[in-house]
C-alpha cells in the first residue's frame, strides 16, 4: 500500500467515524460507540505492513482497525445498524464483529480481551509451521491487565509470531496514563520479558508501519514477539456520552495541530506526490463512499426472528 492509498484509507476512517458520531448523537444508532478519531495513522500504518493473510485482534475502539485490515464500508456501517448484511449478520454492533476471511479476529468489548486471542492465533501459526504473524491492538488501560503480562510471558518463551501493539492515547476512559504508570514508557515494560520493545509515534504514518514491518519480519524469521507502543491521541471523548471534563481544551488543540492526516496530506503536498485539488477530491470521493454505506446500510433487512438462536452454544 503506497502513501496516497494510505491517506485515502485515513479519510475514509475519519469520515465513517464522524458519520457513525453523528447517528449515535441523533438517536439514529442507540447504545454507545466508541471512535478512534485522531489515531487512524497506527491503524493503516500497522495494517500497511501487514500482508492480506496476517492476523489482527482488535479493541473496543476497532472501526479503524477493520476497515485498515481491509473492511468494507458498507457491511461494517450495516452492522452497526444491525442489519444481517453486517459482518456478524447485525448481532455484534460496534464492539463484537469479525471477519475470519479478512483475517481480522474480532474488536472485543473486554479491556485486554484480544490479548490471549493473538496469542493463540500465533500458537497455532507456530503449530501449523506458517509464516503468519498476529497484529494484536491493545489501549494503554489493557496494559495494566494481568492477561497482558501472562500473555507477553508465554508468547516470549514460545517465541510466537505476534506482534503486541500498544495504542497509547494517554487516557483509560478518563485516567491518565501518568497516573498509573511508574515507568514513561509502556515498551519498556517489554525488556521484562526478554523481547524488543519500541516506543513510536502513533500519528506519523512511516513511523508506524516502519515499525511494524520490522517486527514482523522478526516475527515471521522465528525470532518471536516485539512490543510496540504508538503514542497517539483520541480527539474524541472515550465514548459518545464524555464530555472530556478530565483534560484541557488546551492539550486537545495540541494534539489537533499534531492531526495524523493532516501531517501525512502536508507531507505529500511538499513532496510533490499530492496536489490541493487531488486532496479535496480524496475526500469529497470517500465521502461519498460513506454516504454510499449509509444507504446501503438503510436498505439491508434485519436478520429474520428463527434466526435467533443461529450460532448460539452452550
């Protein structure tokens, strides 16, 4: 994936979670969402140095995820209208939807519980003598779950193909990282456990994929799991009902100056590899892509009553 076809994919993140905000905002979607509006630059970076037959485990905040891994628009948007032309036929929603064909295990509405799912996956790479990896996304709040030491523990003795990334946006719902935290970066932690660790930053596109291109090309030569932490920044509230009490307007204006697709766009233009006018049309393009998902997401039935109990086990 080239930089302009990286830029277009961040537009597309950006514009479908300002879509998605406004539907939970108007009452046309209930419950809660949560959007990674601000970190689209560790999505596509990461997912840019993937190949199309790697793994990726997701989070609660996986709408950026799913689309960088390849998702369509239109099934993703249907999903969470809960419609049965979504990935998970409309019974998901935004937390729990997967597609095994795109590789993409599953955003998970548990902190950390994507954690021992790429690690499993990567077990059974290593079993099946693949050359897979497993992206695992993962918040700086995950890092401080036990699940997350015992997983990066094993995945380190076995040496498993998996790749722990950790998206550092400095806040847990609303605690700041620096206040539960001894150590000023989270990679550090990764010397503990005998594998590389390396802090980047999150909302420069190069750095991201850069980084994770390196880990999984150790990852796919045997040489185990890397942890890497992409510092970044949601320019949104946790979920649709925060209202950011917890931090400055000054730092959110801050971080907006540091606009992940705003500094790859400026970067491309001086370049010489994307002109203002190319740049407008990205966007009026994608925008009307989203557009496009919305209809088709209004269109598409609802998963018939007798399907109810499909897929269910105990």
């Amino acid at each position: 994936m080239d930089l302009l076809e990286c830029y277009r994919l961040m537009w597309r993140i950006r514009l479908f979670e300002e879509k998605v905000d406004q539907f939970f905002g108007d009452g046309t979607l209930r419950g809660t969402s949560h959007l990674c509006v601000g970190q689209e630059a560790t999505a596509v970076g990461a997912c840019a140095a993937l190949r199309p037959t790697d793994y990726v485990t997701s989070t609660h905040r996986g709408h950026g995820h799913f689309l960088a891994k390849g998702g369509d628009p239109r099934r993703l948007m249907a999903e969470l209208f809960g419609k049965a032309t979504g990935y998970s036929r409309g019974r998901g929603g935004s937390q729990h939807m997967a597609c095994y064909a795109l590789g993409f295990l599953g955003s998970n509405g548990i902190t950390g519980g994507g954690i021992p799912i790429a690690t499993g996956a990567a077990l059974a790479i290593q079993r099946r003598r693949q050359s897979h990896v497993v992206l695992c996304f993962f918040g700086d709040g995950a890092a401080n779950q036990g699940v997350f030491h015992e997983a990066l523990n094993l995945a380190a003795v076995w040496k498993l193909p998996v790749i722990y990334l950790c998206e550092n946006n400095l806040y847990a719902m609303s605690t700041p990282v620096r206040a539960t935290f001894a150590i000023p970066r989270i990679a550090a932690r990764a010397a503990a456990y005998g594998m590389p660790g390396h802090t980047v930053d999150g909302n420069d596109l190069q750095a991201v994929r850069d980084a994770v291109a390196e880990a999984a090309s150790r990852a796919r030569d045997g040489g185990g799991p890397t942890l890497l932490e992409c510092q970044t920044y949601r320019l949104v509230g946790h979920s649709k009902s925060d209202r950011r009490v917890y931090r400055t307007r000054e730092e959110e204006e801050e971080w907006r100056a540091r606009d992940p697709i705003l500094r790859l766009g400026n970067a491309l233009l001086a370049a010489g590899e994307l002109t203002e006018a190319q740049a407008a049309q990205i966007r009026e393009e994608e925008a009307r892509e989203i557009e496009e998902a919305v209809a088709f997401a209004r269109q598409s039935p609802v998963l018939p009553a007798e399907a109810a109990l499909e897929g269910v086990y105990a």
